[in-house]
C-alpha cells in the first residue's frame, strides 16, 4: 500500500512545485515580455534594425530561461509568436 501511494503523493505534488513562480519572477517575466513586445514594435515600424532587435529577443528569452525557468522561456517564446506574427523573422 505504501508503494502505491508514495508515487502518488509525489506525482500530485510536484507539478505545482515545479510550475510556481514567485512574485518577483512574474514581475519580471511581465517586464521581459513588455520589452520584446516594444522590440517587435519597433522594428515593423522600422527604428531597430533586424540584427539588434535578433539580439535583443534571444538576450531577453536567455534571461528568463535562466531566472525563472526553460519552461517560461518557450512560453514566453509561443506567447511572443502568437501575438506578434509579423516577428517571426526577428525570433530566434
């Protein structure tokens, strides 16, 4: 019976340990996704050129990687993609 539940409990418990973010981490992550948000702004209106505004997204999608986690990083990627399509050129 213990062998059966251990698993279990742990399975349940976890994914919401490992999906949690603090505060600070969500503040950021808002941030992150402002400014790659204002880069593909800017450059379809054409103020940053394409190797700039290439080096700023992946620098920001580095830094959530490695602040908050891999597993924000793509979403944030997704969620960049899906509300800026015309960024895909610029999005590693």
């Amino acid at each position: 019976m213990k062998r059966l539940l251990l698993p279990l409990l742990a399975a349940l418990t976890l994914p919401t340990a490992v999906n949690a973010i603090s505060e600070v981490q969500k503040a950021n992550l808002f941030r992150n996704m402002g400014w790659m948000n204002a880069t593909c702004f800017f450059y379809n209106q054409g103020f940053v050129p394409k190797k700039e505004a290439e080096l700023s997204i992946q620098t920001i999608l580095e830094i959530i990687e490695d602040k908050i986690s891999l597993e924000q990083s793509k979403r944030a990627k997704t969620l960049l993609l899906k509300k800026n399509p015309d960024c895909s050129s610029i999005i590693p």
